[in-house]
C-alpha cells in the first residue's frame, strides 16, 4: 500500500465549486469554481509547499527565537524557521488529521487532532476543523483545552488567492488602518504604523504592480473583513472573508508571485511573547473562528 504525500484525500462538491482536503494538516488542497482555481492548489502527489492551504495551531506566523514566557515560566519552541532563529506556523501543519462526521453530506466535512503536550508548548488541546460548500466555501475552525491548566493559544490559515494570472497585473482591494512593521533579516516585529499614507493603501483597489507585501494588517472593521484580488481583463475575482482581528498578506515571491497569500489571524507575530490579542484557554474552555473563500 502506498500513501500520498497530503494524505487522505476528501473531495467535496456543491453547484460549481469542489474542493480537496486532505489529512495531512487537514489542509485544503484546492478549492474550484466552474474548473478554474479559486485558491492556488497543490498536486495529490507532492507535500504542502509555501504554506499553501494549512492551518496553523495554536499559534500563527512566528515567535521569536521560540521563546516566551507563560504563567510565569519560560518555553523554548522548536526552531522551525532555522534560518531566521523563529518558530513559524504552529504545531499541526504535518500531524494527521481524521475525519470525525458520518460522510453523509458530499458538501461538508469535519476533520479533527489531539495535540499533546511537548517541550515547547506543554499544554493538551483538540482542534476541529468544519468545512462546507455552498455559494463559496466556509472555514471554522475550534480549539478545546482539555488538559488541567491554561493554555496560550492563536490561529491561522494560509490560503493563497488566485484568478490565473500574476498578482502584478490584478487588482488588490482591502481596508484596514494599521500594517506591522518587521525586521527586513528575521521578520519579527518591529512596530505597528498607519496604512493611510504608506505603500499598502488598498481601500479603493488598485493594481499590486510590483509591491512586495510580507506583512500583518490590523485594523480590519472590527467585524467581518474582505480581500479580493480581481483579474482587471476579464472581471474575474476571488475573495476571502473572515471575522479574525488581524491577517497577513504575502505576494507569494516563493510561488513566483501567482498568487496572494490571504492569512486570517487570530492575533499578530510573536504574541506568544507579547501577550497582544492572545487568546488563554482555561481548562475546559473553546475558541473559534472562521472564513470563508468565494468566486
């Protein structure tokens, strides 16, 4: 028996969109509208590269030198992003994930994984993931303390918005007030500065050109929040909606820049260290949010 790279692989269909997701991460391997891609995809026989289509449990985007201090002891993470001493993107981006519902519904699926404690992180949580196709394709995501003592913890997502031709030539369009600044060498946080005025002023939308974004943006409404990269030729657009009080935006120059990373994030970098927007588990406790990619 042989075993492909993502893993098991779930295929979902509703109208015009289908979408793979797959127990490794229990990622979204692509997502489809009418055959052509909503979110840039991966092949059934090659790993998740670049972030395409994982979940990032319990923490999004990068702690620096993997350290923090919780409940008045210090943690040292895994260095996972060695080449800049940061641990990036969580816990569960390689763990296998199981599918928890009854397979009934060929527009939904609800995966799961039991994240135990290890160094680094000694905390014990189960995450859900619920995925359904209707006008788009929604995302909600839970995590549960079930372990005896709090736990820090964040979310995020790395879906890639495409419309089939490189960002340069499409139109982005987003709102928010405040983008991070970071350090050009490791990427860590340097300080939050306006949006109006600088060079991610996207309200009205306009062409990315040849803009270089690898950045968090807060500010985002305080509710539900829109990207939308639109194709100016033919009108074609994909967006993603989430209802998270930060997101990352990344032009992809690892992908050739085919695509926009759209990241919703439950709080910003480094804010295992931080403290700022981190969610704490109580024993007991759950967390969750959501979004949401359409055509």
């Amino acid at each position: 028996m042989s075993v492909l790279p993502s893993g098991e692989q779930w295929v979902l269909r509703a109208g015009d969109y289908a979408a793979t997701v797959v127990s490794v991460g229990g990622g979204l391997r692509e997502l489809t509208y009418d055959g052509r891609p909503v979110l840039l995809g991966y092949a059934e026989d090659e790993p998740a590269h670049a972030g395409m289509g994982q979940h990032l449990f319990p923490w999004p985007n990068r702690v620096t030198d993997g350290k923090y201090t919780f409940a008045g002891t210090e943690q040292q993470l895994a260095l996972t992003e060695p080449d800049r001493r940061n641990a990036i993107h969580g816990l569960t981006r390689w763990a296998n994930w199981l599918r928890v519902d009854d397979g009934s519904d060929p527009a939904a699926l609800v995966i799961g994984h039991r994240l135990h404690g290890r160094p680094g992180y000694p905390h014990q949580l189960d995450f859900r993931l619920d995925y359904r196709l209707a006008d788009g394709l929604s995302v909600t995501a839970t995590a549960t303390n079930i372990g005896r003592t709090d736990a820090p913890y964040g979310y995020g997502a790395h879906p890639y918005l495409t419309v089939g031709r490189p960002i340069d030539e499409c139109v982005l369009e987003f709102g928010a007030t405040e983008w991070l600044e970071v350090s050009p060498e490791r990427l860590t946080p340097v300080g939050l500065r306006p949006v109006d005025g600088s060079p991610y002023e996207f309200r009205a939308g306009r062409p990315v050109g040849s803009l270089q974004i690898d950045n968090a943006f807060t500010g985002l409404g305080g509710g539900s929040w829109s990207v939308s990269l639109t194709d100016p030729a033919t009108g074609t657009r994909s967006v993603l909606t989430s209802d998270t009080p930060w997101m990352q935006l990344y032009t992809g120059e690892a992908l050739g820049r085919t695509a926009l990373a759209v990241e919703p994030m439950t709080c910003p970098p480094d804010a295992f260290a931080s403290g700022q927007d981190l969610v704490v588990l109580k024993p007991g406790e759950s967390h969750t949010t959501s979004f949401a990619v359409s055509a």
